[in-house]
C-alpha cells in the first residue's frame, strides 16, 4: 500500500500530487484568489420640442408642437476588473 500524499486529492490536485511527490516536497502552497469583473453601460437620448400658443381672437386660441433641431445622444460605458490576494 502506497502512503497518502500530503495533499488532498481532489480533481484539480490530483496530478500536482504526483509532481509535489516526485519532488520530495511534503507540503504544498494553496492560493485563493476572487477574481471579478463587471460593465455598466448607459445610453441617454434627449429631444427637444417647442410648443407655441397663439391667441387668434377672443376666445379661439391655436396650439403647435414641433420639434427643435437639437438631439442629443450621450454613451457611457465603466468597465472594471479586480482580483485580490488574501
């Protein structure tokens, strides 16, 4: 019966057993790192409309909506990556 390694056998240290073995080591370093990433995006449209009143005469009065010749269109894009040792 062979003896058990020193580190755990799992799926990802399996095969680092057999090198950590081969090289006489008797203990291995673990390192957890989180790691993340995230995008935040918006998008900002705006138009502007003229509204105009007109008194006709005295008791009749006309409305009009039309739209101005500004636009605009704003983008924004954040993007973020961050890992941390601990």
């Amino acid at each position: 019966m062979q003896p058990k390694s020193p580190v755990a056998d799992d799926l990802f240290t399996t095969q680092a057993a057999v090198l950590l073995e081969l090289a006489g080591a008797r203990r291995s370093i673990a390192i957890k790192t989180p790691a993340g990433a995230s995008v935040d995006y918006r998008v900002k449209y705006s138009e502007e409309l003229i509204v105009s009143f007109a008194k006709i005469d005295g008791n009749q009065w006309r409305a009009g909506v039309r739209k101005a010749r500004s636009r605009q269109l704003g983008v924004s894009v954040t993007a973020s990556l961050g890992a941390r040792a601990g």
